[in-house]
C-alpha cells in the first residue's frame, strides 16, 4: 500500500535564546501522489530535514498541515517510516534481529517475523548475511539492513534522509539503483532528501527544489526520463545533463544566500 501526502500552508517555527525564533520552512505547499517518488533538494539549513520529521509526526506544523491519504498527521505512526543517514542499527543484534526489531514493536507473532525479515532482507540483496552482526557488514550493506527494517512491516510511506551521503560514490550509485528496484517493485510513496542535484535526478519523478532559509518551494522539477533500468549510462545523456543544469540554476542563488547567512550568523 502506498498513501499521498499533502502539506497545505504549512510552517514550523523553533523557539531560540534570548526569546527569539527561527522559522525553519514557511507556508510549504506541495503534493505527492501515491506510490510516487519525490525529492527535495536545496541548501544547507533550508528545513528539508524538519519537513520530514513534520511528515513523520515527530514535531507539530506551527500553522498549516499535512495530509497523509487525506487524513492530518497527528503523530508517528506505522504507516511512515523513516530510513537516516546514520544507520541506527543495533550492534548486539544480528541483520536479521536488526529487521525483525521494528516488528516486535508491532506485535507481529515470532514465526512471521522471522519469515518476513528474510523475505526482506532477500529483497535488498542480503540473502544469506542474515547472521551477521552490524561491525561484519559493509557501510552499504548496513543501509541496506536499515531499509529492510524501514520496508519489513509495510509503511504506506518511506521517508528517506539523505540515507547515501555517508557512502562512496560507487556505494551510492548501486544503492540509488538497488532503491529505485525496490520502489518499483514495492510502489511505495518515497519522499528522500538530499542536497546531490545528480541524486536527485536519477531517483526523483519529481524534484522540490527549495530555497534558503526559511525554506519554501522555490519550483518544483518533473524528471522525465528513460528507462533508469535500462542498460545504457543515463547519467552521460544530455537529457541528464539538462536536469541537472535547470536544478542547478534554480539552486545556486539559494546555496549563496544561506551561505551569506550563515556568515552573518558567525559574526552575531
């Protein structure tokens, strides 16, 4: 099952010293249907990170709100699942423990848990690894475990924090298409953060672009494609080349004001 989101006016606000506050994303307006996959990109402190801890029900919008398949976000729940940067697994359980953790959580019966870890962990490409522990696994293979467990106990939505940046460049670009396979055969609705513009067009259907703090939609960029599971280099296409140079357009005036504030900030 797959559910759209929905953010409708939405903002968030943080209280800061001196009685002072920061406005983190303001009046967010944005769509993404089921089963879709979409990305947000933009500068450092632009809020793409509070966004989704807005969709996770982690914290509450200051005004507006978001819709879940039509329904507002009260607070965290089973239906969203969230895949960090950090791995967050646990060093004393084995790959196949660390997948069958969230289930526990949830109730699901021993023998169901055990086979549906497997069938997950098989999904990612981790068949036969279940036994080992987090420090015997690759940086890439910990990632896949985190989005095994994210997957096992079947979210409408994955919500993905820039889950690559840690990994090497060949690590990443196998996992970008390992999830592209998985979203396909899952039809989850993805919502990933990054701040690559390459990432973001190989893996978006649509991309967010947002602005400098506080962040807003600046434009949203539809990525029509081939085929990404063809076999052909479709990041040295020039139909590549073009998205990646619109978002970057869209993006360096944005990059130079949040690095503009950020000195301006140093010097308070």
């Amino acid at each position: 099952m797959s559910a759209g989101i929905e953010f409708r006016g939405v903002s968030k606000v943080f209280p800061v010293r001196g009685g002072d506050e920061l406005t983190a994303v303001d009046g967010i307006d944005l769509e993404i249907a089921a089963g879709e996959f979409a990305v947000l990109v933009g500068p450092s402190g632009c809020g793409k990170s509070t966004l989704l801890d807005l969709v996770g029900g982690l914290t509450v919008p200051s005004a507006g709100e978001i819709l879940l398949d039509g329904r507002p976000v009260r607070g965290p729940g089973p239906d969203r699942s969230t895949v960090f940067q950090q791995y967050a697994l646990l060093p004393w359980r084995t790959a196949q423990g660390n997948v069958e953790f969230g289930l526990e959580a949830i109730g699901v019966p021993r023998r169901l848990r055990r086979a549906r870890a497997r069938e997950y962990l098989e999904l990612v490409g981790l068949a036969g690894f279940e036994e080992r522990h987090p420090h015997e696994l690759s940086g890439g293979m910990r990632q896949r475990v985190a989005i095994a467990r994210s997957l096992a106990y079947d979210p409408e939505v994955l919500l993905m924090d820039e889950p690559f940046a840690a990994l090497d460049a060949q690590t990443r670009e196998s996992l970008q298409e390992e999830l592209l396979r998985i979203w396909r055969r899952t039809g989850k609705t993805v919502l990933f953060i990054t701040h690559g513009i390459e990432e973001a067009v190989y893996l978006g259907q649509r991309v967010a672009v947002m602005t400098s703090r506080p962040g807003r939609v600046k434009a949203v960029v539809p990525i029509e494609l081939p085929d990404r599971a063809a076999d052909r280099d479709l990041r040295s296409s020039p139909e590549f080349a073009r998205y990646r140079h619109e978002i970057w357009s869209l993006l360096h005036d944005e990059v130079s004001r949040a690095q503009q504030w950020e000195r301006e900030v140093g010097r308070v």
